[in-house]
C-alpha cells in the first residue's frame, strides 16, 4: 500500500487526540509554554546583567529582576515534568487504543489466508512494534518541534539582534544535522523491515524451547543446542545489522557536534571582538552564549527526534497496512436455511495458486440429517475439504451449498454456528476443564450443566470429575488458576474426549463434522463413543473422516477420495462387492486383527 509519509505522519498524530483528547490537548499547550518560559529566563537574566554593569544599579531592580528569572527558570523546569507525565498518559492511552484496534482486525478476519500467510505475520510484528512506539514518538517530537520552534525563535531572535550573520550559521548547521539524521533514519527502518522475518524466527525459537509440548522432543533428540544456536544466532544478526547501522548514526552525529562548536567558537569571537570594540554590553555576549547554547541545544533535540519519528512513522505504515487489511473472503449475508444439506460440485482447491490441486473436481452430496463417513489415505485432501464447509478458503472452481445455497452467500459467522467440529489438530486450551469444553458455545460459557452434559456424551465427565477441583482445574502444567494453584495435564485419549464435549456444546448445530475423533481413544472408548455419537447426533447431519475403517462402518453413505476426486460412494456392503479402494483399506485393517487363536 503506498501512502505518503506525510498522511503517515498525520495519522500517527491525530491517534493521541482521538485516544485522549483532554490530555493531548493540556499537553500541547503546556509544551508550548514550556517553551517560552527558557527565553524568558535569559532575557531576565541580561536585563539583570546589563542592571548590574550600567554603573547606576538599583537594588530593588536588581533583586526584582533576580526573583523574576529564577522564577522563570522554575516554571519552566515544572512544566517539563507536567509536560512529561501528560505524555505519559497519552501514550498509555495510545497503546491501548491501537493495541486493541490491531487486534480486533487480526481478530476478525474471517478466512485463513492471512493468518496462514508469513509475509502477513512479518507485517504484523512491524505494525505492533511501530503501534506501541510510533504516536509516542510522534507526539513527543511534535511537542518537542513546537517547544523547539518557540524557544529556537526566541534565542534566534535574541542572536540575531546581537550579530545577524549568526543566523545563517545556524540555518546552516540546522539544516546538515536534519538531512544527516534523516538519511540514518531511511537506514534505520529499513533495517527493521529487512531483518523482522529473521526476529520472528529468534522468537519462534525462543517460545520453543520453553514449550511443554515440544520439552519431551526436544530432550530426547538433544535439540537443545540447536534451537538456542539459531536463537541466539537470529538475535546476533539483527543486533549486527542494528548496530551497523547505529555506528553510522553516531558517526554523523559526532560530525555535527564538531560543526556546532564551529559555529558557535565563530559567533563568540565575532562577539567578544564587538565587546571589546565597544559596540556592544557584557549583556549582549552573555545573552549571545545563552541563545547559541540554546539553540544548539533545541536543534539536536528536535534532530535526534526527527530521526526517530521519522523511523516511526515509517514503521506505522505497517499498522495503518494491517488496519486497512481487506477480508480474505468476500462476506456473505444470508442466514443459513434450517436443512443442513450439504453438497459439493464439481470443487477444485489448492492452497496457493501456484500449488499443487488438492480437489480436482470433488463431487459428494451430504444429505440433510444423514451420516457420511469420508475415507482416504494421507494427504488424500480430507481434512481440507472440512476447512472448505466452514469456508475458512473459497474453492477456486466450483460450489458448495448449504440446502441448495451457495456458502459464499452465506454469513459466514451465522453459518459457522451452524457446525460443530473436531478438528484432527484440535486445540488443547491452557484453560479449565469446564472452560475447554464450555468455549465450544461461547455464549454458554458458563453453563455449568450443560458442560457436564456435553462432557458425559463424550465420555469424559468420569476423568474430570475425579481431577483435584474437578471442572475448574486448570488443564495447564504452565498455567495456574486465579487462586495460583497448578494444573494437570490429561492423556492424549482424554483431551480427545473433552475436544468432543467442546464440539457437542454446540446444540444448534445441523452439520456435525469429526476429523479423526477417534484416534486417541481406546477401543471400548471408541465403542462406546461412536454409539453415543449416534444417539446424540441422530436426525443432524454427519461426516465422519477416519483412518479406523471400522469407525466408518456404520455410516449411510461412505466415500473415499483418491487423487483430489471421490472414486467410489455407498454402502458398507456395497462397496465390499465393488471391491475399490475401500475394500482394499477395510481388508488390508480386518487383516491385521486376523488371529488364528480368536478364528
Ligand atoms: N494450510 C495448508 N497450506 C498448504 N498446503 C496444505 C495446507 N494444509 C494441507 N496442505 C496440503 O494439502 C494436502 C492435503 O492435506 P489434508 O490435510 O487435507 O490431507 P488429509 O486427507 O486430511 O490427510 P491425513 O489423513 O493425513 O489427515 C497435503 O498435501 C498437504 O500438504
Ligand atoms: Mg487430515
């Protein structure tokens, strides 16, 4: 997306007054009293000098003059530190404000484009990065700017009436440090975006060897060393990469320092030869030394800001990127019909477009209220024809309706609360047991019978009814609860079963889809769950993927898919007879429990 860095900047700016537009607002005028308050001080300060040189001083203006620069230069000291905590609760608001905002994009995106996209990612580290940093940055060096430009015009001035080619000198040396600083800065954030692939992958190390899932992997195939090489070896690039680029900056910045001792040892001669001259007052010097000083001061100030705001704002591109994010799928509007009768025609996918097709013409007809068990060998494409009926991707050719309507014209929100689902990677949640099963019906979160029930269909209330504090233990070994008491952690069976509760929480639920549900469990388990399956399940429609031919069995309908297309579809018997694939599976498993002793 290009924007101007100008509309960037805008952008960045305008945040902190739509977050909190008091405090911005109290901010902004105080930061630019803050800046008067310095000047006032000096000029004070010469008045008091020339009172005291002038050979006929009072001693009430003296003393007068005295009490009002020392107050000056108090005012001006609490107002930095009013200004500074103003800022302070901006920027919290700020991150708030945009913190939330770029998450609720993330949050909402309907598909999984995006988010299965590593380009997005990178963007999104940048946008969170430059979301925390850039309106502080922004907003500090928009005050600093106009505490800057009050208090720059105020020595200027003051300089200027003293000796007025100081002016020129100090254009001159303002203009090199800005341009100096800003060629740093186009380094500086080019740098982030060219190395936060490499930092994501530090982290993504990082979380690993900390993961308790990956523990046990890790310790026994001794991956330890190799993941903290590639940690420690991403962070080692990006700092090299940082620092490369900061001995540039400092390089510059040193250069500078010696051009403002230039120009300021020039001034300061050219003045001191006017003192003595007599063309001007001891005053006049020392208000000279003070603007200069001043100016300086202001001028690296504001420069050294300029460089990092000027990298922010670069960076808050990419917030402003995400913010503008479009759906990965276009949205839908209609409600799905009550029927959950689903049919495919004719569908063609692939992940990317220039991938490999994983369906090449699926044609299956699920109809309403009936079960469908779908099988297949690896990667035969199953579990990705699931993620099509809960439209996480739009195929590329061909429909899929839901009761003769297209899924595309469907809310897709309202048709996902139509499916319930286990997904054969489904989520372990470091959450409690009654919470694991409860989200699968968010709105029924704390429905504590209907969790039970939803746990007793699936066979799991036994186990979590005998865990420490029962539902509410927490299913985490690293997470504790509210009241800091560790978890458990369930065998692998036993989260099958309570990713089974999750997906019978969803009572409204016309399209019922398991994905290996089975898998984990034990065989009087598997049993006995599949005979609930039916009971519970009756009259909605079902499909039913698994590897445990037996498991299909049952089903009215059963098909398999071969090489991106459904080869064969029927009975249990029927398909026996025809003897295809699903023979060929079902005998090779019948097989293996062959046993001579049992015949
Ligand atoms: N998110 C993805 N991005 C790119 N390719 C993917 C993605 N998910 C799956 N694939 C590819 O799609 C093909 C089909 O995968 P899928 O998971 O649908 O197979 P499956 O039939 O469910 O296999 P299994 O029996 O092992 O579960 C595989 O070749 C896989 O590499
Ligand atoms: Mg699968």
């Amino acid at each position: 997306m290009t924007r101007s860095a100008a509309r960037t900047g805008a952008a960045a700016l305008a945040l902190p007054f739509r977050a909190t537009p008091v405090a911005a607002g109290t901010s902004l005028v105080l930061t630019v009293l803050a800046g008067v308050a310095p000047a006032t001080g000096a000029w004070l300060t010469m008045l008091l000098v020339d009172e005291l040189t002038s050979g006929a001083a009072s001693a009430g203006r003296a003393a007068f003059l005295a009490v009002a620069s020392a107050l000056a230069g108090g005012l001006a000291g609490a107002l930095l530190y009013l200004v500074g905590h103003l800022g302070e609760v901006v920027r919290h608001r700020v991150t708030l404000t945009v913190e939330s905002r770029l998450f609720e994009r993330v949050a909402s995106l309907p598909g999984l484009r995006h988010i299965e996209d590593p380009a997005f990612h990178d963007r999104l580290r940048l946008a969170e990065q430059a979301a925390q940093e850039a309106p502080g940055t922004v907003t500090q060096f928009a005050q600093e700017l106009v505490r800057s430009a009050v208090l720059l015009g105020g020595f200027a001035g003051a300089a200027l009436a003293v000796w007025p080619p100081m002016a020129l000198l100090l254009l001159a040396s303002a203009l090199t440090a800005v341009l100096a600083r800003l060629a740093t800065v186009r380094r500086e954030a080019a740098t982030e975006e060219a190395w936060v692939a490499t930092d994501r992958r530090r982290l993504f190390y990082r979380a690993l060897l900390t993961d308790v899932r990956a523990a046990k992997e890790i310790r026994l195939f001794g991956l330890g060393t190799l993941l903290h090489t590639r940690m420690i070896g991403s962070l080692a690039a990006v700092s090299r990469a940082r620092l490369a680029v900061a001995r540039r900056g400092t390089l510059a910045q040193s250069g500078l320092a010696l051009l403002g001792a230039a120009v300021t040892g020039a001034g300061t001669v050219a003045v001191a030869t006017n003192v003595v001259a007599g063309g001007a007052s001891v005053g006049d010097l020392v208000l000279f030394l003070g603007a200069v000083t001043g100016v300086q001061a202001g001028l690296t100030g504001v420069v050294l800001q300029l460089g990092d705001a000027g990298r922010a704002v670069r960076l808050f591109g990419h917030y402003l990127d995400v913010l503008g994010t479009g759906d990965d799928l276009p949205a839908g509007t209609r409600t799905p019909p009550p029927r959950a009768a689903v049919e495919l025609r004719d569908v063609w996918f692939r992940y990317a477009d220039d991938g490999p097709w994983v369906l090449r013409g699926v044609n299956l007809t699920i109809p309403a209220g009936t079960a469908v068990g779908l099988a297949g060998v690896n990667g035969a494409g199953k579990s990705t024809l699931v993620k099509l009926l809960c439209r996480f991707y739009d195929p590329q050719r061909g429909t899929i309706t839901w009761d003769g309507v297209d899924l595309r014209e469907l809310d897709v929100t309202a048709l996902r609360a139509r499916i319930g689902v286990v997904f054969q990677e489904f989520m372990t949640y470091d959450l409690t047991a009654a919470e694991n099963i409860g989200i699968g019906q968010v709105t029924h979160l704390d429905d504590r019978p209907r969790i039970v029930e939803a746990a007793r269909a699936a066979h799991a209330d036994e186990t979590l009814t005998a865990l420490p504090r029962g539902y509410d233990t927490v299913l985490s070994r690293t997470h504790t609860d509210d009241a800091e008491r560790a978890g458990v952690t369930l065998s692998g069976g036993q989260w099958q079963r309570v990713a089974l509760a999750r997906c019978l929480m969803r009572a409204d639920a016309g399209l019922i889809v398991l994905d290996e549900p089975t898998s984990g469990l034990d065989a009087e388990g598997e049993h006995r769950v599949h005979g609930i399956l039916r009971r519970h399940a009756a009259g909605r429609t079902r499909l039913l993927i698994s590897h445990r031919m037996s498991a299909l069995r049952d089903a009215e309908l059963i098909a398999t898919l071969v090489d991106g297309r459904i080869a064969e579809r029927g009975g249990h018997d029927e398909l026996m007879d025809a003897g295809g694939e699903y023979a060929r599976l079902f005998r090779l498993q019948a097989g293996g429990y062959q046993d001579a002793r049992v015949r």
